[in-house]
C-alpha cells in the first residue's frame, strides 16, 4: 500500500483525538528546571509555544498506525511543495528536484536582516555537507533562522491555528505559514530550488512586508 500525503492529513484528526487524548493533563507533566537551563531555552520558548514537539512526534506516529503500514515517499514526481490544514493540524513538505544534485554543497545566505538582528548561531562548513543553518536574534530574543538541505524531502506537522498560502520565493513555488499567538507573529517560507530544499522562519515583532524582503534578499 503506498501512502500519500493526502491519506495522512486525513487520518491525522482521527489519530490525534484517539492518541493525544489519552496523554495526561499538563499539570501532571510539570517539572521544576534549573535557572541557568532555563536561560538557555529561553530564545526557544517562543516557537515551541502551542506546538509541543513530544505531541506532534506522538501524532505522526499514530498516523502512520492508524494506516497500518510505513510511509513511503510515493509523491508524483513533479511533486515538490506542498501543504493540508484539517481540524487544527497542518501539514506541509517539501521535496527536491532528484535529477540535479551538485557535487559540492553550495549555501544560500542571508543577504539582508532588520535592524536590530545579530547572527546567533550557524552551521560550520564541512566538505560533505548535505544541511546549513544560521540564525539571528534580537536582544529580546525575536529570532530569524534559514536552513537549508541537499537532495532531502523535508516535511513538518504542526498543531494549532496555522494558516497557508501558496507562495513565490525569488521565483520558486513555495507555501507561507503564518500565526499569530499573544501579539507576537510567526512566518515560515519552505519552498524547493533545484536540489535544495530551503526553509525560513520568524518569531517576534516582524510584519509579513519584512519577512518577505528577507527572502527576496537570500544570496547564494
């Protein structure tokens, strides 16, 4: 049986009220972290919030049981980006074009950040790289991050009041992710380019205009 991605954002809501519903109330998940700990994770708070990564691994597992069988990347093969929203559950994925892969990794950069941004933290070069990464954070831990990946799908769930729309990035098809939770926005652009799969994200204060003018501005 080859399982598509439209079979699986069916089966999501099922899977999620029949699994998620048994986990336990976050009151008695509660844990007291250290202070220095907490410190540390606090530029992530902000985009784990709503999405419980330990759920949304639960809920993609218990799609694939509800199936019965493996997930096998049965896409068309002009099948490159894609995305499904169902009773709060959004999926979407990306996958790269197979017939061009460069022999050396070659990395897209950030040609333009907002005032106010500084680089964070960034993959180092390695010669067989296949994955980048950098980000940029403001003091108040506003944060941008671009990654990158070669001749890999990437694909993501996510839970919660998540919108889509189709998208252009520098003349690519892509999909744009956008929420809004307690004032502070959340954007994420993933689109494909030849071999590569790219994936840009924001959480703080940016407004959709700024968000774009960053992808507009990407350098290889």
């Amino acid at each position: 049986m080859r399982i598509t991605d439209e079979m699986l954002c069916q089966a999501a809501p099922e899977a999620a009220e029949r699994y998620l519903s048994a986990l336990p109330d976050r009151a008695a998940c509660a844990h007291a972290f250290s202070p220095a700990f907490e410190e540390r994770m606090r530029p992530l708070l902000p985009r784990r919030k709503g999405r419980k990564l330990w759920k949304r691994a639960l809920l993609l597992a218990a799609v694939v049981a509800l199936l019965g069988t493996a997930v096998h990347a049965g896409q068309p093969e002009d099948y490159r980006v894609q995305a499904s929203a169902r009773d709060g559950v959004l999926t979407y994925s990306a996958r790269p074009q197979e017939d061009v892969v460069p022999q050396r990794f070659h990395r897209i950069t950030m040609g333009w950040v907002p005032e106010g941004y500084s680089l964070w933290t960034e993959s180092e070069p390695e010669e067989d790289a296949v994955h980048f990464s950098t980000s940029y954070r403001t003091e108040d831990y506003q944060y941008i991050a671009l990654r990158q990946w070669m001749g890999q799908e990437y694909s993501e769930i996510l839970m919660g009041d998540y919108q889509w729309e189709e998208a252009s990035v520098q003349g690519s098809k892509g999909i744009f992710i956008h929420t809004a939770e307690n004032d502070s926005y959340c954007y994420i652009l993933l689109w494909a380019e030849g071999p590569y799969v790219l994936h840009l994200t924001a959480h703080g204060g940016l407004d959709r205009e700024t968000f774009f003018k960053i992808a507009d501005n990407l350098q290889w």
